[in-house]
C-alpha cells in the first residue's frame, strides 16, 4: 500500500495525475476508448450526459497530455477517430479498478 508522506514534494505526482484526469469527463472517456478506438458521434452516445462541446474540449485536453490520440483519414466526408495511446494504456489498471471499486460503493451507498 502506498504510503504518502507529509513532504509536499511527495504529493506533485498525485498532484500532476489528477491535473491530467480532472474534471467529470475525462476518466469516462478513458474508459469508452479503453475498449478500443472511437469516432465522436461513438463517444458521445457512449458518455450518457456530455455535451459535443464539453467532449471535444476533454478530447483536446487528454491528447494535449498524450492520454488520446486523434487520427484522420482522407475520406468524403473526412473520418476521425480517436483512441487511446500507450502512455493512456497505462491508466488501465487504475481505470478497472476504480470501476469496481465504483459497484462496490455503488452497493454500499445505494444498496443496488
């Protein structure tokens, strides 16, 4: 178990990760393109309650910290997708886990 320390220089690295994952949106957006890539219109369904403008400003935010990447193919209209990257990849762990966590406090909370 991690132990954190009083050092406020042992808390830029937590500080720096919720920095990269704040907000509502982006640790739900992760977790769609975890199950591979996805083109806007995919992710708006598949995030209940985001808004297009609110997505593409989370999009921009996660490949601005290399979390997401964006790739456009030369189509009629042009196709975009986006996906997660391996730096993103890395966050797996903690996104699998914080899903179970989350049915456990779900259960515990709500009792459902």
């Amino acid at each position: 178990m991690l132990k954190g320390e009083g050092c406020p220089k042992n808390m830029l690295s937590i500080r720096d990760a919720l920095e990269a994952l704040e907000g509502r949106w982006k640790l739900l957006i992760l977790f769609a393109l975890a199950s591979g890539p996805k083109r806007f219109k995919q992710l708006s369904k598949e995030v209940l309650g985001i808004t297009d403008k609110t997505l593409s400003k989370e999009l921009k935010s996660l490949e601005g910290n290399k979390l997401v990447q964006r790739a456009v193919y030369d189509t009629f209209p042009p196709t975009v997708e986006y996906s997660i990257t391996a730096h993103g990849k890395s966050l797996e762990k903690v996104l699998e886990e914080l899903h179970y966590w989350g049915l456990t406090h779900r259960k515990e909370i709500i009792g459902k």
